[in-house]
C-alpha cells in the first residue's frame, strides 16, 4: 500500500435532458420566472467590432438535426480580451462573452448575435485565431461536448492556429470553419454541427 | 512563488462514455471519432463570470418563486443543499448553480412534456443561486416525483433535480442530477448507469440530512459538487500570456 491522494473525484457529467429549457432558458419553456435570463447578450451595448450573426443546425448520426439541443458560447471581445481576471485585458464595459441559445424546437435552427472575437494569446508562444468556443448538451449527450468556431474570412490567421494545426486529419479542420455570407446587410456565419458520421464535427477534450 | 496552471484532465474512464447503448438516445448523438484533447489556453482557462446582480433572491426558492400570493405548490417539502468545491478540495466561491426539476407528480412544465400528471399551478421547477464565500448553496423546493420515459417501454427516472454548474473556467462547466438517497429507481436508471463505476453512481446520490431539516417545516439533503481542480506551478511549463 501507498499513501492516499486526497483529491475529490469531479462529479459525474448527466445528460442535461430533453427540458433543458427550463431550468437554463424558461422563456423557450413558455414560462416566465425570472426578472431576467441570462446568457441573451453575449456583447452589451459598448462593444467594438464587426457585428455577426451565427447560426446553424446541429445535426445527429441519421442526417436529423437535434430540436432539444441548447448551446452556450464563450468569446473574447473584438481585441482578443476575455471577461475574465485572467481574460488577457480589459473589456468594454457590459461585455461578458458568454451566450446561451438553445434550437427552434420545430426546426432545429439556432442563431445568435454577437461580435466577431480578436486573436488571442495562445498556450505558449504566438496567437490563436479567432474563435468562439461552443459547448454543447442535450438529451443523449452524456458529457456536454466542447467545440471551436473559426471564420472562413481568417485563413492567415486559422492556417497559425496552434489548436488547429494539432488536428492530424486536414480535412477534419474544415468542420470548425463557418462560411461567411451576407444577408439584408448583416454579416452571417453559418456554422452546423454534425454529432456523427460522414464530416463528424471535431470536439476536444478541454 | 506559485502561479495557477492548467487544470487537471477530466478522467473519461470515471466520466459517462458517450455511446452508451442503453440509453437510446447517445445512439446517434454520440460522437465516433475521439476527442481532440487541448492542452489548456486563455479560452479554456476563463469563463463567465456571474455576481449576485444577476439574479434575485427568491431565485432559489422553488417554493416561492412561482406560486401565487398566499399559495405554495403541492409535495414534499425540502432542502437541497451542500458546497461547490474544487478537485483539491476549495470552495469555489460565486459560482452560479441552476437547477430545474419536475413537480411532486413527475411533470416538467414545459411544453414537450406529455405526461399525465397534471402541472402544478404554485411550481414552475427551476431555480438558481451564486454560491457564497465558502462555495455553499441552497435551494428550497419540492421533492421530485418519480416520471416514466422513452427509452425501453418501461422505464422510470428517479426522482432527481437537474443541475448546471459553472466554477470559475468554461473547462469546468458541468451539468448534472442530483439523486435521493433510498430511492429503488436509481439502480434502474440507464441514464444513471453511463456513470461506468458504482462510486461515481453513489457520488450523484443526495444523502439525508436531519442536521439541516427545519424541524417540523421542512427536510433536508446534502449534495456536494466537485469540478475540475487546478494545478499551481512552480517551475516551468506554466501558462504564458494569461
Ligand atoms: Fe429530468
């Protein structure tokens, strides 16, 4: 025998369920408790940068997307600062990063208004590209997955990655790229998610 | 000196896997190719700060939070309380705790949810607190009912309150369910059961806590959260830039 490590197992990871909503989202329950959800306003009204909107589908192993999905979002502002003590710099003020939008429980479609993010420092040396980093739970997720959205328009950027470059297959880095368009004068993203299969988005272990 | 690290890896041999046949659903919505494990950046080691403006007061009181004036909702009335602590063992202080649940029945109120129970009109299921300085929290509702689901045709959640947890980092986010101690349903459970070892099953489980009841009012059980602890470095291979 040995001596014991006295550290705490973490807690077990549970599927967050088909109702999510009420606990994380109320409103897209179709009740109101709280004076205010959190999570609706990822930048607040000061921030600096490129307005996007981001959206997509999170699609399961059959080709079906998921309807019961709610995703959060976690971004550095428009200089690459997080809101956050070790976030880098300073923020605008009411900048918080952080978004929660869960899928149109008729069509799976999700969306969600923000700006586009800076390049931030990266583990060691050199910077990352921009990125919003997503996490995302539903039923039958056992564990909440972890994904990255880079930006199409950034390939300079995104080909000095750290993250992505240390993603063996090339062709997998092409799932985290959203495609850029234009529509009624706003910036889109469109960034689906595949859960399985053929193109299966990449996910990390964080 | 010291300065803060990464944090420790999550342990996927003592996390769920995510193909676990037996829940139905991870089927198809469980990835195949394995996960890409990142060493941690800026964007791993931070993550939404909360602060008690955020919420009410009355947000962790399910008791209250949605009944009329006057009114409180139909159950068994209870305690839910305990710490967020770290793998080393630290509170982990201001971190927000969300929790949602379905009524003394085993009705969610939300509108997916058929079952034949009827909505309680005193309970809306969900609440929310920011822990203290000592990484305490409570909430005050009902006690869960039992609810039957899709999975085999007849298969029986456990009562169980829903949790999602923050800590200080988005590597730390986690949701999970908070279980009653003595309930026969949850060795049945095959969502309980993509927990791989029974030490990680028992770990969800609430225990009865007489200390904490308020005697003839209200009882109690004592449900500890663990995240991701944090490495302190003294030498080299530090975090830069952060
Ligand atoms: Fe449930």
């Amino acid at each position: 025998m040995v001596q014991k490590l006295d550290y705490l197992k973490e807690t077990p990871s549970q599927t967050a369920g088909p109702y999510v909503h009420i606990g994380l989202a109320p409103g897209a329950a179709g009740f109101d408790i709280y004076r205010q959800e959190l999570g609706w306003d990822i930048t607040g009204p000061n921030a600096k940068g490129e307005r996007i909107r981001v959206e997509g589908l999170v699609i399961d192993g059959t080709g079906s997307p998921v309807k019961d999905v709610l995703l959060e979002a976690w971004q550095a502002n428009s200089e690459g600062n997080y809101a956050h003590p070790e976030g880098g710099g300073d923020v605008e003020d009411g900048f918080r990063g952080w978004g929660r939008v869960i899928t149109d429980f008729e069509t799976g479609e999700w969306a969600f208004e923000t700006v586009k993010p800076g390049r931030t420092q990266g583990r060691n040396v050199g910077l990352q590209a921009p990125h919003i980093n997503l996490w995302v739970v539903a039923r039958g997720i056992n564990v909440g997955l972890n994904t990255r959205l880079y930006f199409e328009d950034e390939a300079e950027a995104n080909a000095e990655d750290p993250v992505l470059n240390i993603i063996e297959w090339e062709r997998r880095r092409a799932t985290l790229i959203a495609k850029r368009s234009e529509r009624d004068g706003q910036i889109v993203y469109r960034f689906d998610i595949k859960l399985q299969g053929q193109d299966e988005t990449v996910f990390f272990d964080i | 000196m010291t300065t803060k690290g990464e944090f420790y890896q999550r342990d996927r041999e003592w996390q769920p896997p995510a193909l676990t046949p037996d829940y139905k659903t991870s089927v198809a919505r469980s990835p195949q190719y394995s996960l890409i494990s990142l060493q941690n950046s800026v964007s791993e080691i931070t993550g939404p700060v909360f602060g008690h403006n955020d919420i009410d007061p009355i947000d962790n009181d399910l008791i209250l939070n949605y009944a009329k004036p006057g009114e409180s909702p139909i159950g068994e009335r209870i305690i839910v309380h305990g710490r967020v602590l770290d793998e080393n063992g630290r509170p982990i202080p201001n971190t927000l705790v969300e929790a949602w649940q379905a009524n003394a029945g085993g009705r969610y109120r939300h509108k997916k949810d058929t079952y034949l129970a009827p909505i309680d009109p005193n309970f809306g299921g969900c609440g929310r607190t920011v822990t203290d300085e000592n990484g305490y929290y409570i909430f005050r509702t009902i006690k869960p009912g039992a609810y039957p689901w899709r999975n085999w045709v007849n298969n029986w959640r456990p009562a169980h309150i829903h949790m999602s947890i923050f800590g200080t980092a988005f590597t730390q986010r986690l949701i999970t369910q908070c279980y009653f101690e003595g309930d026969p349903l949850i060795d049945k459970c095959p969502i309980v059961k993509t927990i791989p070892c029974q030490q990680g099953r028992d770990s969800l489980v609430a225990a009865l806590d007489l200390n904490a009841t308020i005697p003839l009012d209200t009882i109690a059980y004592k449900f500890d959260i663990v995240l991701r602890g944090r490495r302190s470095t003294v030498f080299e291979n530090r975090l830069e830039g952060n």
